[in-house]
C-alpha cells in the first residue's frame, strides 16, 4: 500500500453515513483507477432533508463509519472528500471573454477566459464549489470543446458554477473536523454519484441521474457530455416508509424492513394472490394482507416523486434531451421495479445505477446503489491525487511509514482537465 495515494470518501446522508478509503492506482495521472480498501457504514439521524441538524449526532456517525473502515483497510487518514447535498444548492452559468494573445489560442488564454467567467459576486451567505467549463466560442464559431491551438481574436468560455449555502457547508464541515479529519474538498453529492454510476456515452447522448436517498432525491442531467441542469427534490425513501407507517399501522423499524422484504416500487411485478404478515401488537391481532398493498403504496409515492422530478427536467427544458434515459440510484433505488417505474414516468430507458467501472479491490464492499455518492467521492479524490493537486496523506496503522513517491511534479499540466469530467 503506497500511503501518498490514500484518499478518503465520506457521504452524510440523511439515513446513515458512509467512509471508504481507497488507494489510487492505474495510469497516472490520466486513467487512475481506485483500489477499495476499506468501507464503513454507521446510521444517523443528524441531518434533516440532507441538511446537518444535530452536530454532535453527525459527527458521532462520522467517526463510527471512519473508524470502521480504516479498521478494515488498515490504514488510517488524516482528510476526506464530503459529500453535500439539499435544497441550498444552487447552479447557475457564466460566460468569460478573453482576447487571444498571440496568433493562436493557448492554454493560459482559457485559463483568463476561466477566470472571469468564475469572477461572479458570489452573495456573502453562499459559497462556490464548482465551475466547469461547458463550452467556448471562438470569434463567432460557437459549441467548441477545445479551443487550444485554434486561430481566433477573441475567445468566449460558458462555465457552469455550482454554489451551496454557507452555513450548511458549515456545520457539515465542523462535524468532519469535530470527529478529527480535515476536509479536502466538499463536492456535490450528484455530481459524485455520476462519476460513479455514468458512462461517457450515457453523458453524450443525454441522461439524467436521479438519486433517491431517504431525505432528498437528487438529479444531475447531462448532454453532449456536459452538465447540464441539478436539481433536488425534498421528498425520498424515508416518505416512503411514514406512508407504510400510516397506511398499514405499523411503526418505522417495521416499515424498513417490509419495504425491504417485500416491497416494490412498480404494482405490476406482484402478483395478486401473494398476502404478508403484517407485524401486529396485542390489539391489532393476526393482520394479512395482500403484497399487492403493500407495493400499492410504495409504486404511489415513487411515481409523485418522479413526477416531481419530471416536471423539474422539464422546467429546464431538458426533457427531450434523454437519449440515453434515466439512471435511478441511491439507496431507495435498490426496491425492485424501481427502473420500470422511472421508465414508465419518464417515457425513456431506465436502468439502475450501481458502482462498479474502474473500480479495484473490495470493490464488492461498494456494489450497490446506496455507495454511489461515497464511490463516486474517492473516485474525485482519486483524479485530485492524480493531478498532483492533493497528496493522499494516511498513514498504515501500526507499520511505520514509507514514503511513496510524492505526485506533487506529476503534471500541473492537466489542472484544467480534472474539470472535463462533468
Ligand atoms: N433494499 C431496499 N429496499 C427499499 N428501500 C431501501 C432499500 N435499501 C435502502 N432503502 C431506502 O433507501 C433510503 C436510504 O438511501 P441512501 O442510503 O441513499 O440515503 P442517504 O444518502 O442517507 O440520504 P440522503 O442522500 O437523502 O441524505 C432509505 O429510505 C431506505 O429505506
Ligand atoms: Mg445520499
């Protein structure tokens, strides 16, 4: 294990909180790939519709799912990449004009372009945590990718900047360092899943992520392999489970696990004669009922849901734009008929999105929906680590040291390329 290449993911969620410790490895700085090491889960009820709430409560999920999974990789490190989500997110664009400087277009002129497309007053209470460059227009030449090398006067940059409330990054950031660990990077939580879960073709053609958690689902479009639109939804799997608290009279603990057990989010998939037992107190006596129901109601919230999220793709007028459909993911993602139904709501393809691609080691530990915003955060560590701009820092636990060689020369070179991958 080379120490210098550790990097940390770390994923608050609403339902539970999860850490997984990487090692990158692979071609360098171009193709990195990441070793899964270790994987940590802890449940916690300290955040609110994604939104940090209780600090103490956090931070003790925190240093639960971090200790397990540096246990389990047998390693230990000093700084994480978080995941942040909620309704505080906000995206906007931006356009930058540079005059090229010599007779063809250099990389500095994009980086001044850059520059001023990011130079936006942000308001005091926000802060910005993404800008990626959408597009250029040299002259009057626009939809350009790549301007480096092209002849032109005058250079055009769209950026997309992404911004998230100051106070959520906050106390999401105090909770991290309040269980000991440095935050390298907060990084939106879809933005991380798509990396995770999205092929290069899906973001050609057109595709929305959508990610359904327990307190939000999110989404992320993209097209001609750009994003596009981001969006979230203040509703999720935990709305689910209080409609089977309140449809069928049983408590939280037993929604989860019949939702888990039993449940589908497409009616059609059960067949009508299958009947469960309902778990009953003394009063309630022997209750059965039929499977159908309990789908019935879990079918009905997922379909408002998608809705909700139809009509936000369409408000954006992006709706036609999903040649490659929808990629359902998150934890809610994983009850059965969960892509059918996002296929019939949305009129496109839909699979679900599981990680998996360019992933080495334990990579089982992770093959599931609900690690798609934890992968997807080592795998943006993973590209940070490449380009020389983070070196991993973690130590083996009871090995002494090694120094590794250290990525700080590797390419300063492909800074602007980190950005190419939204
Ligand atoms: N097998 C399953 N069947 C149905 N629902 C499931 C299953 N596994 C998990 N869920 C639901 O997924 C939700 C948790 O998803 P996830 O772990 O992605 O949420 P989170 O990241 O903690 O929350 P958020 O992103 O909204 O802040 C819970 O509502 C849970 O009931
Ligand atoms: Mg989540």
């Amino acid at each position: 294990m080379n120490i210098d290449r550790l990097v940390a993911g770390l994923d608050i969620g609403s339902a539970k909180t999860t850490a997984v410790i990487a090692e990158v490895v692979g071609d360098l700085p171009k193709h990195p790939t990441v070793n899964i090491l270790g994987v940590g889960q802890a449940r916690t009820t300290g955040l609110r519709k994604g939104v940090v709430a209780d600090i103490e409560e956090t931070q003790r999920s925190i240093t639960k799912a971090m200790q397990d999974a540096e246990r389990m990789a047998g390693a230990q490190v000093e700084s994480v990449y978080a995941g942040i989500a909620g309704e505080h997110v906000q995206a906007m664009t931006s356009t930058g004009i540079a005059s090229v400087t010599g007779s063809e277009i250099t990389k500095a002129d994009v980086e001044r372009a850059n520059a001023v497309a990011r130079a936006q007053a942000i308001p005091q209470d926000r802060e910005l945590i993404h800008a990626i460059p959408q597009e250029y227009t040299v002259d009057k030449n626009i939809g350009i990718r790549d301007p480096i090398g092209m002849i032109g006067t005058r250079l055009e940059t769209e950026m997309y900047l992404v911004t998230i409330g100051s106070s959520p990054a906050m106390n999401l950031r105090k909770a991290v360092e309040r269980a000991g660990y440095k935050v390298n990077e907060l990084v939106l939580e879809p933005l991380a899943s798509a990396l995770s879960v999205l092929t290069d073709d899906e973001k050609e053609l057109g595709v929305a992520l959508v990610e359904m958690g327990a307190g939000t689902t999110d989404v992320a479009v993209f097209h001609e392999g750009k994003i596009r639109h981001l969006g979230t939804i203040g509703y999720g799997g935990l709305n689910v489970t209080s409609d089977l608290v309140h449809g069928l009279g049983v408590t939280q603990a037993d929604a989860e696990k019949l939702k888990e057990q039993y449940g589908a989010a497409f009616e059609p998939l059960v067949p009508h004669h299958e009947k469960i037992r309902l778990p009953s107190t003394g009063a309630q006596g022997d209750r059965e009922i039929p499977r159908s129901l309990l789908a019935h109601i879990i079918h009905q919230r997922t379909q408002e849901i998608f809705e909700m999220v139809l009509r936000d793709i369409e408000q954006a007028g992006l709706i036609k734009k999903l040649s490659a459909g929808v990629v359902v993911t998150g934890g809610a993602a994983a009850q059965p008929g969960t892509a059918d139904l996002a296929s019939e709501i949305f009129g496109t393809g839909a699979r679900l999105g599981v990680p998996g691609e360019f992933l080495g080691g334990l990579s089982d530990s992770v093959q599931s929906p609900r690690f798609s915003t934890v992968t997807g955060l080592v795998q943006y560590g993973a590209h940070r680590v490449a380009i020389g701009t983070s070196a991993g820092k973690g130590k083996r636990i009871s090995l002494s040291p090694s120094a590794g060689p250290s990525m700080d020369n590797l390419a300063a070179r492909f800074k602007t390329w980190l950005q190419d991958f939204w």
